[in-house]
C-alpha cells in the first residue's frame, strides 16, 4: 500500500473572482433589478412629479391629491438628489471600494504568516475588512445622493439600543471571533472538535468560523456557537488496530514478528507513524482467537489513515511468517441418502 496522498491545497479565489462570480448568479441579477423596480415606484409613487410624459396639470393634481391624503409625502423622492452626476459619483464610490477591497485582500494574502496565530488574526482582519469597506461606502453613497449622513448618525444611540436588544447573538459572534484569536484557543490549521463536528479551521472571520470536514466538506459555525472545543493540534494522537492469532499459533513467536515489523513499518512511512509502532501485548483471549493490540503515535490528521496501514503490513507480514489469522466459518453438514 503507498503512502497516502497529501490533500490539495484549496484553490486560492481572488476577490475579482468573487465579484464576478456574484455578478453572473442568475438570482443576484434579479435582486438587484427588482430593488432597483421598486426603489423607482416607490419614489414615483410618493411623488407624482417624477412622473415622464404627464402634463403639468396632471402631475400637479396628482401631487395635491397625494398631499391631501397622506400629506407632504413628496419631500421623501426630494431627499435624495438623483441626477447623472449622483449616479457617477455612487458608481464611481462603488469601483473605489472594490478596488481598495481587492488591493487590501491582495496584501493580506501575501503577508508572511508562518504561525497558525498569524494565520488566524489574517483571516480575521480579511473578514472584517469586507463589512468595513462596505458599511464606509454604503454611507458614502448615501452622501453623494444627497442623504443627511450626519442626521443618521445623530440617531445611532438609538439604533445602539435597537440592535442590543434584537442582535444579541450577532453581537455575540463578532466579540466571540475577536476573542477567539487574542485567546489563542485555536488557529487556522488546527483539528478541532466542536458541536459533533471535527475537522481542520480553514478560515476564522469576525462572526462565522470555517472547518473542513474529513469528507472536506466545508461546515461554517457562528462563533457564538463554538463552545467546549477540542484542539485535537496541541497533542499527538495515538492510533491502533488489533490483530487475531489462532490459539495454536506461539504468542511470543508472533510478538517477536510484531517487534521486527514495527520500524520498517515507521521506516516505510515517516510522514505518518512520529515513532515506530509497538506491540502492547494481550488485548483479549476472544472466542476464535487471541487479540493482540498494536498503537502508534501520530499526527492527528493521520488517526484514520494509520490503522489501515497496520492493517495491511501485518497481515502481509504474519502471511510470510506462516500464522494464521482466524475468521468465523461455517460448515455445512448434508444428510447421508438412505
């Protein structure tokens, strides 16, 4: 059997990629010509005015009729100051966004970080660099629209208290992930354990941890919800197999095969077995045969792959030995003919 193959490293996506891929999904297209629908009946709708192709007359009667049942509503379309040169200054705000997401991404990626700690407080800062260049430009599209930026943020004790009370749990994940790093409980590369999942941290961001999965299925948690981890990282494991001789079969003859095959077996694969493997003697006298248990100490993203390995060098080394390996048979009896 060779040496199990070292997983791909996942494919690095650019945040180019990432845009463009949004951009092509069928169902982000729709979204953001619905809004648009809606945002331009909406401002029509509160303000007749708008309205192309109207004489005056009409649109001031609508206007007035408008006013006389639920009051000076057209201030709202009034608010915001749309022209071509809003509409420049917002898409123009929208590019320089990207492009300082897309050169800070570029920097981070190729900080050099050697340790799993720098590697998490990268993936960190990466994460919290999305929210806060999109919050910087939400508010300054709504300045460039003509919006009272300054209003709003007048009102943000209020919102404080709003969001206390309504995102507790998300104000939960984005302390939590901050923590999770300056605590050092875990690093991006870490094997952990956590809510019945285990898998190695691909990514840790300011509300959501990434853990691949054995299967390399990706498996996102909010990280309030990352409670009693186990770092499977900070230690090696150790891994066995137990292996059947036949009652007839000399016992330390077959530990002394055991001994001889345990370096070569550390020896044939040093990426897997940190030591050579050892005999731990007797593990039960079972009903066909006598179980021997054999462990070694390894990495623990290798606990899996190391019994199988033990498997198949020590059936093929007992098959030259000459012992015998006992398996459950049936014997079938037919009745003699009259």
């Amino acid at each position: 059997m060779s040496a199990p193959q070292p997983q791909p490293a996942p494919e690095k996506v650019s945040v180019g990629a990432r845009v463009k891929d949004t951009i092509r999904r069928p169902a982000t297209i729709r979204r953001i010509i619905v809004s648009l629908i809606l945002l331009v009946a909406f401002l029509i709708v509160t303000n007749p005015a708008l309205i192309p192709f109207l004489p005056a007359e009409t649109k001031e009667s609508l206007s007035k009729t408008w006013s006389n049942v639920f009051g000076d509503v057209t201030q709202v379309a009034s608010r915001i100051s749309l022209s071509w040169v809003s509409i420049f200054e917002v898409i123009a705000i929208i590019l320089l966004m990207v492009f300082i997401t897309a050169v800070l991404a570029f920097i981070l990626e190729h900080i050099p970080a050697k340790s799993g700690k720098a590697k998490s407080a990268v993936s960190l800062l990466r994460s919290a660099l999305a929210y806060v260049t999109a919050i910087i430009g939400f508010f300054w599209c709504l300045a460039a629209l003509g919006v009272n930026v300054g209003t709003i943020f007048a009102g943000i004790g209020l919102v404080a208290l709003i969001v206390g009370f309504g995102a507790q749990s998300l104000v939960e994940d984005l302390v939590t992930g901050i923590f999770l790093v300056f605590e050092d409980e875990f690093n991006v590369g870490d094997i952990i354990e956590v809510n019945g999942s285990r898998g190695t941290v691909r990514s840790i961001g300011i509300r959501t941890t990434v853990i691949a999965e054995p299967g390399n299925n990706l498996k996102i948690i909010n990280n309030g919800d990352l409670r009693n981890i186990l770092n499977r990282s900070n230690e090696n494991s150790f891994a066995g197999t137990s292996v059947s001789i036949s009652y007839d079969t000399d016992i330390e003859y077959a530990e002394k095969v055991l001994e001889e095959l345990m370096p070569e077996i550390q020896a044939k694969y040093p990426e897997v077995f940190i030591n050579p493997p050892r005999c731990l003697g007797v593990q039960e006298l079972g009903s066909s045969g006598v179980e021997l248990k054999v462990i070694g100490e390894v990495h623990d993203k290798d606990i899996f792959s190391a019994p199988r390995i033990l498997n198949r060098e020590i059936k093929i080394a007992f098959d030259k030995a000459g012992i015998e390996i006992p398996f459950t048979q049936v014997v079938v009896h037919e009745p003699k003919g009259k």
